[in-house]
C-alpha cells in the first residue's frame, strides 16, 4: 500500500506550532482539539501515512507542559449518539478514551458535562466516573448564547459555570465528536482566568479541512463528505482573505461563529491577543507533510465513496435523513467518480447473483456477495450458505489466499459448523444458523490445535488490517463488529437480509 504522507515530519511541525503558539500567552493557552484524539481513521484513510495515534504520540512528547480536559455534550448521553468507527455511544468513547490515555502514560485533568439539564441518564454517567475517581464538572445552557454577550460575558454566563481546576500552561480541549461543548469550555476558562489575573489564550487545533490545500481538493472534499450530516461545507475564509489577501480554506461553522467568537474575546481578552481570521485561530501543520499528493487524492475519492455508502446505510436503518446521503452524491458527481470506483462494489454484487444462480436455493433464501481486495490488489469473494454468511465464507477465502492453500481445502470440518449451529438452533434459540464472522473466527481458532492449515490461516488474519470489503447487504452485528476489529474497511449495500425486524 503507497503512503503519501510523512507522520513524523508532520509530528514534529504541529509539536513546535503548538509550543511557538503557547508562548504568545504568557500564562495559560486553552487548545481545542477537533476530530478524533485517538484512532483518527479518517486521517488514516485519507492520508496513507498518516499514524492514527498521532495525535496522542503528539501528547506524549509534551505531557509534561499539557493537562487533558474532554468535554461531553449531556445531550449526546441522554441520546445515546454514537461513534460510527467504533460502534460506541460517545459516553462509553469518553470512558474508553481515558483509559487509552493512560495506557500511553497520560491522565485526564477532567471531564466537562456541557449543557447539562439535570437528565436522569446524564447523572448516572457522571456517578460512574465520580465513583472512580475521575473529577466531572457541569456547565448549564447559557440563556441568550452565542449573541446575548452581556449575558454570556458575566457572572451569570460563563462565571456560573464551575471553573476547572488545572496545573500546566497548555490544557488540551478535547471531546468524543463534533458539538461537545469544546470552544465554549474553552472560552469559559478564558473568561475564568482572566478574573484570576491569568493572561490566558485560545487557540484549535483541527486536522481538517487542510488550509493550505485548495477548495477542490480531493482531501478537502472528502472532510466535507465526512460531515455530510453535520451540513459542513468548505469556503474560503473570508476574514483571512480581507486581512492578509491570501486564500486559505476552512468551513461554513467556524466561519459563522467567528465574528460572535471574536465579540466574546473582545470582552475578555487585551486587543493585541485577537485574531483576525478563523483560519488564525488554528494550529495546523498537516498540509505541510503531504508527500505524495495523487496517493492521498485517490485515497480521499475512496473515502467520499465509503462515506456515501455509509450515508445510504444509515438511512436505510432509520438512523439519518437521505439529506446526508444526497449531499455526498452531488460531491461524487463534482469529482466525476460514481460507486463503481470502488473496486469490491461490482464484485461483492457479482457474487450475490452468483448466489443466488446456485441449484437448490428456494425463492424465500435471500442471495448474499462479499467481497475484500488483498494489499496486492487481489479481489476475493465469498458467497452465503446455510453453513457461513458471505463475509465469513470472504474472510476464509481471504486469508486461504494469503497462506497459499487450495481454493477446495476447508478450514473448517463440517462437524465444527454443526456444533456451532445447533448451540444456536438448541440453546440460544436463534432463526439463523448460519455462522457470522465472529463465531466463524471462533471457530477457526478452536481448530487451529488439529488443523494445521488453520493454523497457517490463522496467521494471515492480521495482513487484512487496512483493506477494502464491500458487502451486497447490510451486515449481522456479529459480522460488524469482527470486520472492525479485524481493521477492514467495510462498506455495504442498504439492504436487508431478510424480512426480520431484529438482527441477529
């Protein structure tokens, strides 16, 4: 797989960047972390190269100048929203995130409930962490925000808010995803450590859109494909325009609130700590360490098509309104690329008619393809059966292929399937008996003691971390959660596999 960008360089010129804007402030600079603090996959996605831990190895080079903040929106909790990569709702992220941090040698300072409005759901989270000896704090819904700034900028706004306790001068502002109260917090704290006597500053720190990359450009694009749902759309930055004449790019939210941002600052802050332009607000060195531009271009396409894929899904589960979809679409269409320029669609639909061209099926059987595009750009396919789902039977052909065993060799005895299947059919009492990935993988192991082509297989499975699968339905769970954890990048259709409500 070609890599078009270079993590360390980038991780060194964002380490200085940060370090060189926290000496503009002679107390205390409050930094805003936008995306994802860990596993950025996005970034990994759209930039071959780039380490999905560089943002926390970022961290670990500067822990002892940084306290970590993660700020959580109270609606998000009660809502149970979650994460897409994971399949994690953003109040089990934020537990698992602190335990990420310490596993790299960093604590979290705090968490910060914003928005909070006493919900039953929230104060049970907040429980949960107190009792385990992490420090939570409030901040309540400020009548009249973001334009009431006699309000917001005063003991009623931002001084009822609890102020959060920190030691060291750069305190890292970060948060599950989008609209989790982080600018607000930050600004809170400003505001608090002004009444102090602490000259403290703003300042984020977002991975995308690239500034310095023009409008159209395919990594920019497929940031907007990313927050199709959010409705965030690229632009020229305006304020930076007039200031500097220099076109440089950032997006509709930031745009949009800077004026009022600036306002609040204004009240708070000495004239000569404003910025002029969002795009100043930033510390962003990514566009800088980009080392092959039509890698990460072809990258970024297919990311706009998973997202478009991921979009349809959605919509199909009653998870999101079409709009997001449709907003992805038109992006493809300015790009000229459709889905079939992702390489596994044609394939993994070709299998499902193969399917169901097999002798013997009854007209009631739903037909199922699946197919994963090896790292020398092999495509293999997998068909369902009454015996393994299509990912499982793609999965076996997958890691066959890479351990160079014959196509007709099974992994798995007929007798291993069975037991597997009447557990299902006799104890768990389930419809399907066919095996999803996870119990196929199970199996595989359980195998690997008597079989040694299993085992030889078995050690094929950490070379599919990083590819491509495309499914002709919407997968099991059981085959959801094995994909992720395997690393793939799955994408399906928005169909079903049958007329059953519940998903087994």
């Amino acid at each position: 797989m070609k890599t078009g960008f270079d993590s360390e360089k980038y991780l060194s010129e964002q380490s200085q960047a940060i370090l060189e804007r926290a000496g503009k402030f002679d107390d205390k600079l409050y930094l805003e972390f936008g995306g994802k603090l860990l596993c950025d996959f996005h970034a990994a996605r759209v930039l071959p190269g780039f380490d999905p831990d560089t943002k926390i190895k970022l961290l670990q080079r500067m822990k002892d100048k940084i306290d970590i903040v993660i700020c959580i929106y109270a609606g998000d909790i009660e809502q149970k929203k979650m994460r897409a990569d994971f399949g994690l709702a953003y109040d089990t992220d934020t537990m698992r995130t602190i335990d990420d941090l310490r596993d790299w040698g960093l604590d979290v300072k705090a968490v910060v409930v914003t928005r909070y409005q006493e919900q039953p759901a929230v104060k049970g989270f907040i429980n949960k962490l107190s009792r385990r000896g992490i420090r939570v704090y409030t901040h309540h819904p400020i009548e009249g925000y973001p334009t009431d700034l006699d309000t917001i900028v005063s003991p009623q706004g931002y001084g009822a808010n609890d102020y959060i306790e920190t030691d060291r001068p750069i305190v890292v502002v970060t948060g599950p995803g989008a609209n989790s109260g982080k600018m607000a917090t930050c600004l809170s704290q400003v505001y608090h450590e002004f009444q102090r006597g602490v000259k403290a500053g703003y300042a984020k720190f977002e991975t995308f859109p690239v500034w310095n990359l023009p409008l159209k450009h395919p990594v920019n694009i497929a940031y907007e494909a990313a927050t199709a749902d959010l409705g965030d759309i690229n632009m020229v930055d305006s304020f930076h325009l007039e200031a500097y004449n220099e076109t440089v790019i950032n997006y509709n939210r930031d745009l949009e609130i800077f004026p009022v941002v600036k306002r609040i600052c204004a009240r708070i802050m000495p004239p000569e700590q404003l910025y002029k332009s969002p795009t100043d607000m930033g510390v962003n060195r990514v566009g800088f360490a980009i080392t092959d531009d039509k890698v990460c271009c072809q990258a970024s396409t297919q990311e706009i098509i998973r997202r478009y894929f991921q979009y349809m899904c959605a919509h199909a589960l009653g998870n999101a309104d079409k709009i997001a979809a449709d907003r992805v679409k038109l992006l493809m269409d300015d790009l000229g690329i459709t889905e079939f320029d992702r390489k596994v669609v044609a394939p993994a639909r070709a299998a499902a008619e193969e399917a169901e061209q097999q002798p013997g099926k009854g007209s009631g059987n739903v037909f199922c393809g699946a197919a994963l595009e090896l790292p020398d750009g092999t495509i293999v396919t997998g068909k369902n059966s009454p015996l393994l789902h299509a990912a499982s039977s793609c999965i076996l052909n997958a890691i066959k292929v890479l351990a160079k065993l014959p196509d007709d060799l099974y992994l798995l005895s007929p007798q291993v399937i069975d037991s597997v299947s009447q557990l299902k059919k006799k104890i768990y009492k389930n419809k399907g008996l066919s095996l999803d990935l996870g119990e196929t993988l199970t199996a595989l192991s359980v195998s690997v003691p008597n079989n040694p082509a299993a085992q030889l297989a078995m050690k094929k499975l950490s070379r599919l971390a990083g590819c491509e699968m495309h499914i002709s339905h919407l997968p099991t769970p059981g085959d959801e959660l094995a994909l992720r954890r395997l690393g793939i990048r799955i994408t399906s259709e928005p169909c079903f596999t049958s007329r059953n409500l519940f998903m087994e």
